[in-house]
C-alpha cells in the first residue's frame, strides 16, 4: 500500500553497472536498429558523419546536464533544475513537455512491439501485443527502481551484444572474406556509388535530424541521478564513456553495413539495414534474431518512459504543477502513483492501435524529435544560468564540469536550432513542429488558466 512522502522517500538503488549500462543502452534503440536505414537513404556514407556530428551535441548536452545532476542529485533531474535557475515557468514546460516526451515514446515503443510480434504472429491484431506490453513494463515498474536497473542491465546487454556480433561479422567479410569464398570486400562501397556524399549536403543535412532523434533518450541518466549510489562516481563514467559508446555502436556499425551493402540497395530494400547486411551474407536466419532484439529494443523504451514519466510527475506535484495526490510513494521507494498515472494515461493512447494501427507509429513518432530537441535546449540554457548563479568559488568546487564552456554549450545550442529549422523546412518532417506546438500551446493555455503563473509572482 502507498504512504505519504512524509514517511518514505525514492531509493538510492540504482548501482553503477546498471548506469552504465542503461547509459549504454540509452544509445541503442528503434533510432539505430530502423532508423538508420531512412538515414542512409537520405545521406548515403555521408550518414557517418552526422552521426558523429550529432553525436558530439549529444555529448555535450549530457555533459552538461551532468555538471548539474552531479552537484545536486534530485527527482525530476533538469525539469527541477529549470525551476530553480532559470524560471518556474520554464521548469513547469520543461517537466510537463519531457513527460509528454516519454509518454509518446512509451506508447510509439510498445506500437513498434505490436508491429514486430506481427511478423510472427500475423493473425493476432497489433493493439493487443501493445497493450500486454505496457502493462508488463508498468507491472514491472511498481516494484522496485533495482527490478527496474536490472530491467534495463539486461536489456541493454541483448543490445549491446548484437552490435558487437554484427560488427565482428561484417568486419570478418570485410577482412578475411567469410561468406564470400574468402575473398576480402573490403570498404570500396563507401565511394564507388556517387562518392561518400552522393546526394549532397541537402541530403546530409537531412539526414542529421535522423541522427539526433537516435541520441535523444540519453538525458534520461540525469533522471536517475536521484536513486543512484554515489551519484558523484557513477553518472560521470556513464557520460564519459558516450563517445565511445557513439564510435563503436553507430558509427562502427554503420561502418560495416556500408561497406559490405552498397548505400543505394540498402535504401531501396527499407526495412532495417542489419537484417539486409545479413541477408547479404546469406545468414538469413538473423532476420528473426534481428526481430527479437529490435522487440527488447522497444520494451527498453517503454520500460524507460515509464520510469521517467513517473519521476517527472512526482518532481512536477512537489513543485505544485500535478495534483498533491501524485506525491505519494511506496515502501519500496516507488512514486507508485505517478507511475500508475503515466501508464494509465499511456494505455489510452494504445488505442491508437486499435483505430489505426496501420498510421499510429507515424502519428506518435512525428513530434519526438521536435520536443527532444527543445528539450535538449532548455536543458543547455539552464546549464548557462546555473553557472552565473555560482560565485566563482563554488565554480572551481564543481566536480564535474562541461567541457570547454561556455564556447560547447552555446555551439551546441546553435547546432541544435540549425536542425529544428531544417525539421521545419522539410515537408515530411514538419508534421513534428506542428503536434509539438500543440502540446506547448496547450501547456502555457494550462498554465495561466490554472493559475500556475501565480505562484511565481
């Protein structure tokens, strides 16, 4: 049963291997696994590029949200750190706008289950697949934040395991020969089809929207700052450790696809580029390995978006922009009542699945990327204002600090803009600017018909 916060509070029981490697898996999702192949059909090899492009954004961001959630270590992570060194305003949008965030990505997750189990289900409909998926994720959610770390420990390695196999398979052909009677390939398919930029820098620009939706989710560690053992230790290695994390994961697999499938093909099969590498290979079988491992992808996602949403809620209700109900937690250490909320809520938007299943992943996935950037904004402003808050003593005590500041932070913030404008140019990616400007319109409509702008008078 849920006791008031004034009797239990959130659980330090999140220990370093499971930030390490939900940071790992964090960077490993739907965005990679199927994502990739619009990204090279848009850009061709260009597309490793702008991974690594956006990738280091990513860095950047999430350095300096470290700065912050190292420092000061609480629930609702930068939507509280918003409140508190920019505007209560701007902390109310933050928190609503990234729960809104995970909420979509929740219900786009466990949609993208329903569509996957299809393949080896095709006569049981899609909503029920996404609605099972949901209530386990949001089962496993009211335990424990350790079920949850453990959760996501094991999620995350399914992950990263295929990677590493896919990359030692296709660096074993691209070397030695295997599966092609010994005889190297080599890596001429990254020039010999138009060049390494063969559809210009409109395509590469392009395509770095792609690139960045694959890297929003990282934030996520700064969430979890608040229920980590020794905070000031772990969620620094975590962060450090993304650029590797970028350079094997994304730009090494994209490397090996590449240069095994020429860009061309992979854009016209569609579908996800690791099953046409391997169906390449003649391992056909990997098409259902794929499957399963994009399947986990997924219910990592959800798993994460409850979690997240639930903690959001509970920093929003303490900061009182949620009713006081949302406060309450377990003996466990779990916002319960929060979490029920974000799954109750989440479990409407499935239905989507049953109205129509055949257009409900484009409907939800359109405005992720617009309000992860925003996000991503916000959270490199509040980054700026922290620090002219310090006195230049406090300054020099920080233990872990953004890199090269202020000159990353506002590059960062300018390259981010860059791709929200070209989100906004492009007809097929528009969509995004116009659903998530009705979420934030109906946000600020919310926050002075309710009278929210009086508490920061």
């Amino acid at each position: 049963m849920a006791e008031n916060t004034s009797q239990h509070a959130l659980k330090r029981h999140l220990k370093a291997r499971h930030i390490r490697l939900m940071a790992l898996g964090s960077t490993i999702g739907v965005g990679l696994f199927l994502g990739a192949g619009t990204a090279i059909s848009q850009a061709g090899p260009a597309i490793i590029f702008g991974y690594l492009l956006a990738g280091l954004v990513a860095f950047v961001v999430l350095r300096a949200l470290g700065e912050m959630a190292v420092h000061q270590p609480v629930e609702g992570s930068f939507a509280q750190y918003a409140n508190d060194y920019v505007s209560p305003f701007v902390g109310y949008m933050v928190g609503w706008s990234y729960w809104f965030y995970w909420m979509i990505v929740g219900i786009a997750e466990v949609t993208a289950v329903g569509i996957y189990m299809g393949i080896w289900f095709p006569d049981l409909p899609q909503w029920i697949w996404a609605i099972s998926a949901l209530l386990m994720m949001g089962l496993l959610n009211f335990i424990a934040v350790r079920l949850f770390g453990e959760i996501e420990f094991w999620f995350a390695l399914i992950k990263v395991v295929a990677i590493v196999v896919m990359i030692g398979v296709g660096l074993s052909v691209i070397v030695f020969g295997f599966t092609n009677g010994w005889v190297p390939i080599g890596f001429d398919n990254l020039w010999k089809h138009g060049g390494f930029f063969p559809t210009g820098l409109e395509g590469f620009l392009l395509s770095i929207q792609m690139a960045m939706f694959a890297y929003i989710g990282i934030e996520m560690i700064g969430l979890s700052a608040g229920e980590t053992e020794a905070p000031e230790k772990t969620i620094p290695i975590a962060i450090n450790s993304l650029i590797v994390r970028i350079v094997v994961f994304y730009v090494g697999a994209l490397l090996v696809i590449l240069a095994i499938y020429p860009w061309h093909e992979i854009s016209h099969q569609g579908g996800s580029p690791f099953v046409a590498m391997f169906e390449k290979l003649g391992l056909r079988e990997a098409a259902g390995i794929v499957n399963f491992v994009v399947i986990t992808a997924a219910l990592s996602s959800c798993n994460a978006g409850i979690f997240s949403g639930g903690r959001l809620l509970l920093s929003l209700s303490k900061n009182g922009y949620a009713p006081k109900f949302l406060q309450k937690i377990s003996i466990s250490g779990v916002p319960q009542t929060a979490v029920f909320m974000t799954v109750f809520l989440s479990a409407i938007g499935t239905l989507l699945n049953y109205y129509v299943p055949e257009k409900a992943f484009l409907y939800l996935t359109s405005a992720l990327t617009f309000i992860g950037l925003t996000v991503w904004i916000a959270i490199l402003y509040t980054q700026i204002c922290f620090r002219r808050q310090l006195m230049a003593h406090e300054i020099n005590t920080l233990s872990f600090k953004c890199v090269f500041w202020p000159f990353s932070s506002y590059l960062a913030s300018f390259l981010i803009m860059v791709v929200i404008g070209i989100i906004s140019y492009y007809e097929e990616t528009r969509i995004g600017l116009y659903v998530a400007g009705t979420i934030f319109a109906t946000l600020i409509l919310f926050y002075y018909v309710l009278g929210f702008h009086k508490k920061s008078n």
